[in-house]
C-alpha cells in the first residue's frame, strides 16, 4: 500500500493474540495479520494465571516482524482486556504471575467489600458495574489473605500498562482501562483514594493516568537492539479492548445508535459525554468505562460467547471436535427455545464443563435441558438475544434516549445467527462490523497521536468507505415475547 503510513496493533484477547499491521491512507485502511499466538488462562496449584512472559515474546516477535514487512512502522499500539495487572517492586521488577479474572479468589469477596463499604457508596464513588474480578476487589482479595506481594508492591500497571513499561521504561495508566478497576472517580478524573484507603489498599501504587492516544515513549534501546527495530513511538491507543472496539464503530451522528461489541464477552451500552450515575443505573448494575475523545462508554458487561467457546473445549476433550461454523450450522437447525439461561449465572463464569452447568441450571430451572450440541449452542445464543433485549431496554430508560441501530462489531458478528436473533429478539436493525473493530480503532488512535488522522470522526469514516457492513432486519419478533417473558422471570426482572 503506496504512500500509507503503518502502524503495529497488538491486540490481546481472552483467547488468542495477534499483531496487525494497518496500513492507512486518505482513502483507506488496509490490515494484515501478522503473527497470531495462542492466549489462555494456564493452572497452577489452584490459582488461574496469564502466561505474561510468553505473551511478551509473542508480541516482540510480531513486532520484529512486522517492521522486516513494511520497513517502518509510525506507532505501535496494544490493546488488552480489562481489570486485571501486574504489581512491581521498587526496582521495577514484576512481582509474581498477574492472575486471571476468574481466579477463585475473588469468590465471595463482594460480600466482603459491601461490608466494609456499603455497595451504594462504592457505585455512587465509581459508576463501574459489580464484577467479582474488578481490580479492587482482586486487590481487597489480596489483602484479606495477607499478600507479601502486595505488601511490597509500589506500582501497579495493567496488563497494557505493563507491556508498555516493557517496551519503553515508562510506568503509566492508560485511562480507559483505569477505569475499568472500580478504583476510579470519573468526577474527580482520579483515582478514588479515600475508597482505596478505606479497603486497605495502598493507594500509592497508583501512578500516572493519561488519555487514550497518549505517545507512552520510543522503544527501548534494548529492545531496538534485540528485535532490529529503530525508535519507534509506542503509543496507547484505548488500551481496553472495548475503548478501542467502540472508537471503530462505523456509526454517524451520536444519540442514536448502540454498539455492541461481540466476542468472548458482549459489551452492549451507548457512547455517552459524561457518566450516569444515579440509582436507576446502580441498580442495573451498569458501568461507565473510559472512552475516546472525552466520552464515557454505558454499558453492561454480558457473558457472551463464552458460553459457546467452554462447550466447544468440554466437548473436544470428549473426542468431538467442532469448527465455529459447524456449531453455527447444528444451532440454525436445532429447536427454537428449547431452553433458556441466564448467560450472566455465576455458575458460568469459571472453565469447567459448560454443557454439564448448562443441564443442571435448566433442571434447576425446572426446565427440560438442551439436547445435543445444536440445541445447547442455540439455547445459547437465543438466551444472549434476548439479554440483548433487556439491556437495550435499561440503556433506553437510564439514558432517555431511543436507540435506531445497534452497531455490533468484533468477532461475534462472523456468527450470522446471533446477529440475526439479536435483531428478531430486539426489533431493532442490527449493522454488523467491521469484524476487526478493536484492531482498527487502535490503529485509528496511533493515526491521530501522530496527525495522520484529526479526529475520531475522521477515523470513522474512514472505517466506512474501507470496510463492507452486513444490516440484520428484525423479523418474526412476535414469536420471542414469551421466550422473553420466561427469561425476564429467570432473571427475576
């Protein structure tokens, strides 16, 4: 791609990684994968941790590679997912394994915290959704159990903040996915101290927090040297998945449409100028997390395909191994409604044996479970459809304003099945892509640190004219009002 400036995305998710190059013009962006590795929770004792070390070599090979391809590269950029980091000593050195998000630690600690902070004052301080793996309560975890690293702990940088301390030495917070911790204050852009100090955790190993699109610092002279690179400006993009994701909706106008970005988790919600903070909000539990430009993202935090990617290991470990395509196949030819679940039971967030919890929370439910693979991916995917339904309508109520449009981007919307139930179950058009949003909007983020691109508008339309939208009509959306009504019972709405 002649005349093209080329920006390095790395871009991590819950189960594989991939560096990209995106080349971009006036006209267009083009992108090339260069290197993909695997990605994944690895089992020690009983704790669940990321394999960071691998993950880093992994990314300095991309690198290296992606800069013998274009020859130079104007940016590097990483996007990761949220709430969970690594904790360094004095001397820069990182203490421990950063755990995984559904490490059992955290199980029960939400009880814990409201005891010490009541849940109101907690939401009213952070505006962020009760998860049991948001960074405070890992770290309330930690204390409760008398951490050493903890204790010896002077900063503590999120999984990109830690990889960009690696590339170029400079320790930093990255605001989007700051705000992801529930140890932010989105009034005071600050950190929230007096909740930190009133949890017991030490508020100092909060550092620095800069904007998304920040130039974080060159590449370091020892990793020029070791991946035959020159000074290349490591730059953070929205270092949440989802900041980026959302910054690459192809959307015009704002106040209309809703994204919701799909993929191992779905994260539905509007772009929004401040944080809504009130009690209607606290009681859906939604979250308001960092976005581009000065705007917060709304939204809920849905369990996704995660559903489908668990089953599809439990039953290769059995002998049966299944393509996404084929599981997509078997689904549009199975039962309609079978079964309903609440995606977002807590009995479904830790690996184990999906379709087994799957059975026992329908005969829990007193209802006939999914037979086979077909009806439980379908069960699945309809039961994600219609929390779709519910979310959309609290965004609409908590906001005032009527959604037109859902913008579904990520890799979910390669399963034309789920997005065409998310349209029935919701009645809305549903305009699915670009597949590789979260890329894109990094490399958007890169362009426009570097002036190659003016602003997100700009990014944007670009995003338009580069890549092809499928649109989803709603159809046949009387024959979902019971299933709905059932589900709305099962989640005790």
């Amino acid at each position: 791609m002649q005349n093209a400036a080329h920006f390095a995305a790395i871009d991590l998710g819950a189960e594989s990684g991939r560096v990209i190059v995106g080349g971009v013009s006036d006209d267009r962006i083009e992108l090339n994968e260069i290197h993909r590795f695997a990605n994944g929770p690895v089992r020690a004792g009983d704790s669940l941790y990321w394999d960071v070390l691998r993950l880093w070599s992994e990314m300095k090979s991309g690198v290296a590679a992606a800069a013998r391809q274009v020859g130079e590269l104007r940016g590097i950029g990483i996007d990761t997912w949220g709430v969970d980091f690594g904790l360094l000593a004095r001397d820069g050195q990182l203490l421990g394994n950063p755990f995984h998000y559904r490490d059992p630690r955290t199980n029960g600690i939400l009880e814990k915290a409201f005891a010490i902070v009541p849940r109101e004052q907690v939401f009213d301080t952070t505006g962020i959704q009760f998860l049991q793996f948001n960074t405070v309560f890992q770290l309330l975890a930690m204390r409760l159990a008398g951490s050493p690293i903890l204790e010896c702990a002077t900063s503590l940088l999120m999984m990109p903040d830690l990889f960009n301390y690696w590339f170029t030495g400079r320790q930093c917070n990255e605001f989007t996915n700051a705000t992801t911790t529930q140890a932010y204050d989105p009034r005071r852009g600050t950190w929230a101290t007096d909740l930190l100090e009133r949890f017991g955790i030490p508020r100092e190993i909060f550092g620095e927090i800069v904007p998304a699109g920040t130039v974080v610092g060159p590449v370091a002279m020892h990793v020029r040297e070791e991946l035959g690179i020159g000074a290349v400006p490591v730059i953070a993009p929205a270092t949440h998945d989802t900041g980026s994701a959302v910054a690459a909706v192809p959307a015009t106008g704002a106040g209309n449409w809703a994204f919701l970005s799909s993929g191992t988790w779905s994260l539905m919600g509007m772009e929004v100028p401040a944080p809504i903070i009130d009690e209607r909000s606290r009681h859906y539990n939604f979250t308001n997390e960092g976005g581009v430009g000065g705007t917060f993202r709304f939204l809920k935090n849905i369990m996704g395909l995660w559903l489908v990617q668990e089953c599809r290991r439990t039953w290769e470990r059995a002998g049966q191994r299944y393509e996404y395509a084929e599981l997509a196949e078997l689904a549009g030819r199975a039962r309609p409604f079978a079964a309903i679940i609440d995606p977002d039971d807590a009995s479904f967030l830790a690996p184990g044996d999906m379709p087994a919890r799957i059975v026992e929370y329908c005969r829990r439910t007193g209802q006939t479970p999914p037979d086979g693979p077909g009806e439980t991916v379908r069960c699945c995917l309809e039961s994600l459809a219609m929390a779709y339904r519910q979310t959309l309508e609290r965004i609409e109520e908590c906001t005032g304003r009527r959604v037109e449009v859902i913008h579904a981007v990520g890799g979910g919307t390669k399963n034309t099945h789920l997005c065409q139930w998310a349209a029935d179950a919701t009645g809305r058009p549903v305009v699915a892509g670009p597949i590789e949003a979260t890329a894109l909007g990094n490399l958007a983020l890169q362009a426009m640190a570097t002036g190659v691109l003016d602003d997100i508008a700009e990014a944007r339309a670009l995003i338009r004219r580069s890549f092809d939208m499928v649109t989803y009509t709603p159809s046949g959306s009387d024959r979902w009002e019971e299933p709905y009504a059932k589900f709305l019972q099962l989640r005790g709405s």
